[in-house]
C-alpha cells in the first residue's frame, strides 16, 4: 500500500499575514494556503515544517492523519483562560499532554494503530474546532476523554486516582464525538466512566443574570475591559468574561465537576472489561434468540411448504429427470432443490428406503455427469 499522509493547520483567532504565508509558501508548493489554513496531502514525500513549531507561531489548530493508523489533534487557546495545572491532571500521558508557549496553552491527543484498517478519510478540522470553543468556557469533557485515552493505552499507574468527572458525558456534543472516533477511545471505557458524570446543564445563562452581574461589576474595571475590547489585536474577552461569569456562578456545560469519585485507573479498566464481556454476552444472547426464532418460522414455512407438494411425488421425480436432461448447470440446481423436497417428503412418510433405491438409479443412470454428481454430494444426497 502507497503511503498517505493528511495535514491541516487553521486559524481560529487572527489570520495569517502576506509575510506569514510566504513563510508557509516556502515550506511547501503544492499546499492549499489561506489567510485562515494550510491544507496539504502526502502520498510521496513528508512534510518540511514542524506542527509544534507552527502551532506556537501561526495556528490554532492542527490535524493529521496516516493510513499506517498514526492520528494527532491540537489545539492552542489562551493560557490565561484554561488553567495549565488544572489541564495537566487530565493530560498525564504520551497520548494527551499539555504544555505553554508565549501564553499560548497547546494541547495534544495523539492515537496510534497500525493493526486497525484505513477507511481512507478522517474528516478535516471542522469536525473538532467547535471543541475549543467548548474549552474555552470552561467545558473540560475533551480533557477527560484525553486522560482516558492515557488510561486505556497504558500510560498510568493503576493505582493514579481518576481526575474529577466533567459533566455531559453521557451526552457529548458533535465535536467531542468525533474525537472519542478519531482517538479510538473504547466505547465501553467510556460507558462506565460517564456513569459518575452528572446531566448536562444549560450554558445559556438568562440575561437578567449576566445584566445583574455586570451592573455589579466596579466602575474602573469596566474601563479597563473596554479599553481591552477595543486595543487588543487578539480578543478574548468575551470568552474570558464568559468563563468568568460561569466560575462565580458555579455552572456551565461539561465544566461544573463531581468532586472525585475515588475510582483508580485499575479500577475504572477493570470495570470497563466486565461492562464488554457482559454486553457480548448479551448481543450473543440476542443473536441465538434471533437465529432459534428464524429456524422456527422456517420449519414452519418448510412444513407447509412441503403439504402442498404431498402426494405429488411422482410429477416431482418427472420434474427432476427433465431437469438433468438440459444438461443446464442451473437447471441441475433446480433438479437439486427438488430432490431436497422428495427426500423430506419420504422422510415425513416414513418411507425414506424408497427415496434411497430412485436415487441410487438416478445416479446410476447419469454416472456420467460429473457436475451433477458434484451437486448431489454437496446437498447430502
């Protein structure tokens, strides 16, 4: 199989400069370059830049994926508005980690399988953008669903307590679904650790809140974010007002979490095996009921079947000699269905000897025919 590789950078905040996207045109050629993206595909060579290296100088997101099973997110917010030593009880492994750069906070999910098959497209990043703006006001499912990945792949100690459990994760939005896909987290990990998550809640706040939140606010301190919100190049004020607002007022979707629910990593992949061994046996179990209940409407269809072909044995045996006398391959087939139906027939009759005497002269009789002999042996006949 050809090599093929998929890289995409975007801009979420600022676009990129005349002077910044010549820097990217110099690296590659053959890129699809925008104010707001750089696009490339590999099925020969290898990209000459380096994601870590851009991700701190022009983007804010990157996605890349290879047919050889090798699959990696990234996103950089704001290090003022996603605390590091809150994001690093969550991304504690190789598989999702963390770090700052010139207070841009770049988060990495990374997920290898070189046994699984390539399906050929992994979507693009605007199946995962939305996920940041979810990080943004405080939703921290796509961390946990990072730590869980660091779980299933071994990265931690069975003994490491489980972090606290964001809320929603029965319920993940589009984006943070398509990451537990792209990260090929274990559905049933994921199951048995989103039964300590408590429901979602609404992230709307009502206005009559925000406005009596903002009337509180002192005098000065409204000029000074005014005066933010219209010097600042890079604007995330309201995101950081937003996660402000939902700090003090202790709610936000996916944000608000359980205290810690004691459950080790041990514990929780231990739990998540039992919870697979059981739904199999279970899908098991469904599948045999569905196998014994189509068997049964068969014999019931075969048994009726086989009444209206009762005392018509002798037409039957005609059909089947005409049948082999094309000497037709599909027509053998046909004469082979209604030797099936005599068989049965005498069978039901209790007279399965005479069945037996004209078929060994029918055998006899057309021991030349290879292809029909080789019919008979195959249906037990």
């Amino acid at each position: 199989m050809s090599e093929y590789q998929y890289y995409e950078f975007q801009v979420l905040e600022k676009p990129l400069t005349e002077k910044e996207m010549r820097e990217l045109r110099a690296v590659s050629t053959r890129a699809r370059i925008t104010a707001t993206s750089f696009i490339n595909e590999y099925d020969w060579g290898d990209f000459k830049g380096n994601p870590d290296r851009w991700m701190e100088k022009y983007f804010d997101a990157f996605l890349y994926y290879a047919n050889w099973g090798t699959h990696v997110l990234k996103l950089r917010l704001p290090a003022r508005l996603l605390d590091l030593k809150t994001t690093r009880l969550y991304c504690a492994g190789e598989s999702a980690s963390a770090r700052v750069k010139d207070g841009g906070l770049i988060l990495s999910f990374d997920s290898d399988d070189e046994g699984g098959d390539w399906e050929g497209d992994e979507g693009s990043l605007s199946d995962y953008v939305s996920m940041r703006t979810e990080l943004l006001r405080g939703d921290l499912r796509a961390l946990y669903l990072g730590w869980l990945l660091c779980a299933q792949n071994g990265e931690l100690d069975e003994d490491a307590p489980e972090p606290p459990v964001p809320s929603g994760l029965k319920e993940l939005s589009a984006s943070l679904t398509n990451l537990v896909d792209f990260l090929r987290i274990d559905s049933d990990l994921l199951t048995v650790a989103a039964q300590a998550s408590a429901p979602l809640k609404d992230a709307t706040p009502a206005r009559e809140e925000v406005s009596a939140w903002v009337s509180a606010l002192p005098p000065k301190e409204k000029d000074k974010l005014l005066v933010r919100l219209m010097t600042e190049e890079e604007n995330m004020l309201g995101s950081e007002l937003r996660k402000r607002f939902f700090e003090e007022h202790s709610t936000g979707a996916g944000g608000e979490r359980e205290p810690s629910t004691s459950r080790s990593v041990g514990e929780l992949l231990r739990t998540a095996e039992a919870h697979a061994a059981e739904r199999k046996r279970l899908a098991a179990k469904k599948a045999a009921e569905k196998m014994a209940r189509r068997e049964r409407e068969e014999a019931i269809h075969r048994e009726k079947y086989l009444d209206s072909l009762a005392g018509r044995e002798a037409k039957l045996w005609g059909d089947v000699e005409a049948l082999i006398g094309t000497k037709q391959p599909l027509k053998y087939d046909l004469a082979i269905q209604r030797l099936c139906d005599l068989r049965d027939l005498a069978r039901r009759q209790g007279d399965d000897n005479a069945f037996r005497t004209c078929l060994n002269a029918l055998r006899a009789a057309h021991a030349r025919k290879p292809s029909l002999l080789e019919r008979l042996k195959k249906a037990g006949l």
